[in-house]
C-alpha cells in the first residue's frame, strides 16, 4: 500500500491540474486580470495556508526557523515561476495555443524533474537513475507528440490563421522556450523547500502534509509576482471597475473553483512526493504534468474540441499512450531505491 499510495495520490492530483483550466473559459464580465487576482488569491494564499495551518502543528514557527536563505531561494523559484506564467500568454499570442502548450509541459516536466534529480547526492549513482532520465525523455516524445497533433487540429479548423510567421514566430518560440524552463521552477522550488518539510515533521506534522509548509513558502513567491502582474494591469487599464457587479456571478464563482483545484492539485502532489522520499519530486513531477494533459485533453474531447479531426485525434491518442508508458517507467524507478 505504502508503494502504491503516492501514485494514487499523483493521479488524483492530475486530474486537479488537468481541470481547473476549465475556469477560465467563464472569466466575462471580468477583465482578465481582475478574474486572475481573485484566482490566484484562492490559489496561493487563503486555500494553502488555511490547509497548513489546519494541517501542520505551529506552521509559522516551522517555517521561521528555517534559515533566511532556504525561504528566500524557494520564494525565490515561485516568483521565477510566476514570470514563465506570464510569458505563457505572451508566447500563445505568437506561436498560438497547441505549439506553445506543448514546449512549455515538454520543457517543465524535463526541467522540473532532472534539476531536482541533480540537487540529489550522488544522483547518476542511484540504481533508478537511468529509468528516470528514459521516463523523462519518453515523457517529453509523449508531450511534443500530443502537441503536434493540437497543431494539426488547429490548422484543419482554421485556428492559426493570424498567427505571424518570420521573425515574430521566432521571437514566439524563444518566449515559449524560456516559459517551459522557467514554468519548472514551481517543482523546484518546492524540493528546495524540504527543510521546511522536515521541520514540520519534527514539530508533529505526518509526512505527508509536511509538504504543505513547502508549498505555503514557493507560493508566497509565486502570489507576489502574480499578484503585482495583475494589479499593475487593473491600474493601467482601469479594469477594476470590472469587479462591480461580479460578485456572484458565474465568473466569480469559477475564480473561486478554479483556485481550489489548481492548488488542489499541488497540495495532493506534494503529499505524493512526500510519500516517495527524496526521489519524490524527480519522479511526480513529470507524471503530473504528463497525466495531467491526459485529463486536459478527455475534457477537450467532451467539449467537441476534437471533433471531425480523426487524423490528429489519433496522434494524439499515440501521444497520451506515450505519456503513460513513460509513467510506468517512473513508477518502476521508484521501486529502484
């Protein structure tokens, strides 16, 4: 059970990660980055902290005793992340949705897993090292496969028509390139925040929720940044007025939801990896994300976006194959250690 259970969890937390992206299909009447403030709020700081605290005995002891530098680096990698998030929507602009989803997943389920794998003693020593380093390549096929077959989908429906060619598209994939390195720092961060976690387990903290007071540490990174982004924007276009009216609404009601699940989804991650031990991080990180745009694309599929594409449906359907090969290899690297 013990062996089993980490992957439950992953997978439970997969779907999270691959469902709360639906909320963002209901943002009118707000502006964008007044539905983002109110999302990312939920998301990163009442949501975690209430489950910290409820979770971890002495949370903010815990984590004050940690030293400066350790909470200042996993902030640090938070406010980094939060910057790939931002050059998310600046490259899908360019390059558009599918090109632009699948650099990013293929780039931060490879970065967010062989960084940690590295920070690890004597990693390329490890019986499970080279099963890792082939679920994450395997796992990079499976992404860059599915996004192709977004691709193709999109040009038969005429999607990418406007999207600039050239120098612009260049520009786009050095954007989206530097989003994929920097969207993995939420996952490295949060295994550079392990002192946190192991200090919530010497105050009584189970293993499993110790990872809690590692996430609460890398969000109020990533809040500051998401948070400075939006307000900046609802100065400058005086979208704030947006917000009248909006309480109540369906757009409200899914920047609420959709904050629950995102970090649902972290949440339930973290208690995984911590299950793993060290390795945790290395292995549940790519699993996630790979799993994740499984369950992205089975609410694609119900929402018609795949109809009458059978040609890129199928490819996609090899990619997610793929994907899950690649999680099995991780799985059984895992039982290597």
């Amino acid at each position: 059970m013990e062996l089993v259970l980490p992957f439950v969890l992953v997978v439970f937390a997969s779907f999270f990660q691959g469902t709360f992206g639906l909320g963002m299909k209901f943002i009118k009447p707000l502006a964008w980055e007044a539905w983002w403030l109110v999302h990312v709020f939920i998301a990163m700081i009442l949501f975690p902290m209430t489950w910290a605290l409820i979770a971890v005995p002495d949370l903010f002891s815990v984590i004050f005793s940690i030293d400066g530098t350790v909470l200042f680096k996993a902030m640090l990698y938070g406010f980094l992340w939060g910057i790939g998030g931002i050059l998310f929507g600046k490259s899908v602009g360019k390059i558009g949705v599918s090109l632009t989803y699948g650099i990013v997943m293929g780039l931060a389920s490879a970065v967010g897993s062989i960084v940690p794998l590295f920070q690890l003693e004597n990693a390329t020593s490890q019986p499970a090292f080279p099963f890792i380093i082939a679920g994450v390549v395997v796992i990079v096929i499976g992404v860059v496969i599915v996004a192709y077959a977004g691709i193709k989908r999109d040009k038969l429906n005429k999607a990418n028509l406007g999207i600039p060619t050239g120098k612009a598209f260049q520009i786009g994939l050095i954007i989206a390139i530097l989003s994929g390195v920097l969207s993995a720092l939420l996952n490295v961060g949060f295994a550079n925040a392990a002192p946190v976690a192991e200090a919530a387990i010497e105050a009584g903290s189970k293993t499993n929720n110790s990872s809690l007071a590692a996430w609460v540490v890398v969000l109020w990174g990533a809040f500051l940044m998401n948070a400075l982004y939006s307000i900046i924007l609802l100065i400058k276009n005086k979208s704030y007025t947006s917000y009248k009216g909006a309480f109540g609404t369906k757009a409200f009601r899914w920047a609420l939801l959709a904050g629950l699940f995102w970090f649902a989804a972290l949440g339930i991650y973290g208690q995984g990896a911590a299950l793993l031990g060290s390795i945790g991080p290395v292995i549940g990180w790519p699993m996630l994300l790979g799993l994740s745009l499984i369950i992205g694309n089975i609410w694609a599929y119900r929402e018609g976006e795949w109809k009458n594409v059978k040609v890129p449906f199928r490819i996609m359907l090899v990619g997610l194959a793929i994907i899950i090969v690649a999680c099995i290899i991780l799985g059984y690297s895992n039982g290597l250690n």
